[in-house]
C-alpha cells in the first residue's frame, strides 16, 4: 500500500458518503429518527439524523477496495459496523446512558481482541513504559470508549464533528505513513474521505445531522487510526500527535464535564455550555463558529504534524538549535491562537477583570450588584463579552 492508495480509498469513501446521505436522510424520516429543535441546540428545524450511515457505507466500501482483510481490519471494521448500529438505535428510540456505554464497550473489544491495542508507549523525558497485553488491551477500550463520547459531546453544531474529524484523520494519515504505518494511513484517509462527504450535505444550513450513529463511529474510527497509526510505535510523537490533532474536542469535553460535576450533575446529562453554545451567546453564527474550531484544529494538528518533520532533535537528547527555533516559533503562534480562543470563549473568567468592566461600564452600579453578576455569570456562562457586535 501507498499514498496513492490512500487517496483513492479517500476519494471512494467522500463519494460514496456524500451520495448516500440524502437517501439516508429519507430514511431516517421514515422512521422517526429526526432531531426536533430545543432550547439548548441551535437547530431551528427538524433536522433527520442516522447520517452516520452514509459514513459507515463510505469506510466499508473504500476498506474493502483498498485495504487487505487481515484480522485487525476485520476487527476494526466489524466494531465499526457494531457501533454504528448502537448509534442508530440511540437516535431512533434513545437508549439509556447504562445500555450505551455497554454497545461502546463491545465495539471497542473487537478490535481489540483482534491485536489493536496499545501495549507501550514512550513518555516524553520519561522513555518507554509498558503496560503488557492485559493492561494495554484494558487501556485501549477505556481510551477508545472516551474518545466516541469527546466526539459525541462536541457534536451540537452543523458541521463541526464532520469537519474536526476529518482534519484529524488527515493529520493521523500523515504521520501514519510517516512512520511505516501504511495500513493505518489509508484507514485514516478513508476516514477523512467519508466525514468530507457527508459533511457536504451537513455543512450550515445542514439538511442531516450524523446523530449518535455517526458522532460514536467517527471517534472509534479516529481511536483505532491513532493506535495502529502512531500510539503502537516507540516514536515521541506516539502519545503526543494524538493529544494535539484531538485537542479541540478533548478540551470541549473537559470544560463541560468538569463544570457539570462541579455542579453535582451527570457527566453524560445535556446542557448548553460547549464551544459551540459560547460563542453564540456571545454573536458568533454558526458558519463562523465552526470556522474559528476549523481553524484551533488546523493549528493544532499542523503542530502535531511538524513535531514529526522538523528536525529539531537528534533523537538523542541533542537539539538543533535552528530547527528547535523554528520549532518553538509554531508552538508559541499555536499558543498565542488558543489563549486568544480562550479569551474570546470566556472558558478562563477573572473575576477582578470582570468587576473592573461593569464598574466602568455603569460607575453608579453597587459593589453588592457587581458582585452578584459576576457570579451569575460564572455560574451560567452567559457573558456579554461581544454586545457591540450583537448591536451592529
């Protein structure tokens, strides 16, 4: 396999995806599977789900084409095909949080128990660390199961999951071919080639929605792509690329489930406190917001992928000085545009700052008055940081 069959399983599974949406979309009419709008979503019609079908038709079709059926591509295909119909049946009769973690867990198992699993990896300034075939195949399900619900979670946005997770697979592939990982490069390809297809008919305003059907496959698929295409290797960038390409979602999660806990409610419980929902109570639309999250993806996975490339080091302890210039150059312009993102996403509220605005904003107001708002805006997250632009 090469870069060439890469790119025709990407071509395969972007059009195979992008034909069958619609008639996916039919039938998730039929059968009732359709997103109503709610007060914390930002859809404002009923939307069909069951669009991760189209997905899962795209990877199996180009798979099939492009990859050899060994017993890990059987395995990753065949708990591919179990999630999706777990996903399916969540979107059209809502299955309880119990009942779904238990589908996540035994489509996880199948790769797994097929050799996909992560028996070491190497710590930055720590070297290798192995956890055996026991432990490394319990790690992976745990990890694999986390990351189908950071994509699920993040999904509340025309186009935003398809779009993220398509910039990841691409950045998997690369790295994956770098490192002699041709099977995982394609498999990622694909992956990238069906989210691109039917992000087509879900881009803003999207006629589809993927549902839990296709939130729940997307991270599965980008799990086994990051353990066959980089983690299962002794390469620096095993465990780091992952973290940085995935970064965006994972931090999305983070925020809402460390807010949600702080607040004694269910990790797993809705609400309207994601990237997505901050920037539109702060005037963003949602065409813009998923470009911002585009973009916060592009950079990261970009580093990810330059961490692989520049020869800052000699993979001896020994750095490059012009190399590791360049190097921290990109670390500090994508540091410099997640702070920025941050700010804007009002995710790090100082109250002082915050206090000091509303002072000068209206010098008559109390300090008891202050003091009340500023808390209710950190316990809402409803913070006016763009009324001008509302306004215009």
């Amino acid at each position: 396999m090469s870069e060439i069959d890469a790119l025709w399983g990407f071509l395969v599974a972007l059009a195979v995806a992008a034909l069958l949406t619609p008639l996916v979309a039919r039938l998730a009419a039929r059968v009732g599977a359709v997103d109503e709008p709610r007060e914390r979503g930002l859809a404002l019609r009923r939307t069909p789900l069951l669009g991760g079908l189209a997905i899962l038709a795209g990877v199996l079709a180009a798979a099939l084409l492009w990859l050899p059926l060994d017993r890990q591509t059987v395995g990753i295909l065949l708990g591919a095909a179990l999630i999706a119909a777990v996903g399916a049946v969540d979107d059209t009769r809502e299955l309880s949080p119990g009942v779904k973690l238990v589908g996540q867990v035994a489509a996880a198992l199948i790769p797994v128990l097929a050799g996909v699993r992560v028996e070491h990896i190497t710590l930055p300034f720590a070297g290798a660390l192995d956890f055996g075939s026991a432990w490394g195949g319990v790690l992976t399900v745990v990890g694999m199961v986390g990351l189908m619900n950071v994509v699920n979670f993040s999904d509340g946005v025309d186009g935003l999951a398809a779009g993220v997770c398509a910039i990841s697979a691409v950045a998997f592939a690369i790295i994956a071919f770098d490192l002699g990982r041709t099977s995982a490069g394609v498999l990622a390809a694909i992956v990238a080639g069906a989210a691109l297809g039917f992000l087509v008919h879900n881009f803003h305003p999207a006629s589809v929605f993927m549902g839990d059907c296709g939130a729940l496959l997307l991270g599965y698929l980008l799990g086994c792509t990051a353990v066959q295409g980089s983690l299962k290797t002794n390469a620096l960038i095993a465990l780091v690329g992952p973290l940085a390409i995935l970064a965006v979602p994972f931090l999305d999660t983070s925020f809402v489930v460390a807010r949600r806990l702080k607040y004694r409610r269910a990790p797993w419980s809705a609400d309207a406190h994601h990237f997505h929902h901050r920037m539109a109570r702060i005037g963003f639309s949602q065409r813009r917001t998923v470009l911002y999250l585009y973009a916060w993806t592009f950079l990261l996975a970009g580093l990810a992928v330059a961490m692989r490339f520049i020869p800052y080091s000699d993979n001896h302890g020994h750095f490059r000085l012009g190399w590791s210039l360049v190097m921290g150059a990109l670390f500090l312009l994508v540091l410099a545009a997640s702070v920025y993102l941050v700010v804007v996403l009002e995710i790090l509220k100082l109250k002082r700052l915050r206090a000091w605005q509303l002072r000068r904003a209206d010098p008559d107001t109390t300090e008891h008055e202050i003091v009340e708002r500023v808390e209710r805006e950190l316990e809402t997250g409803e913070f006016p940081a763009l009324e001008p632009e509302r306004k215009r």
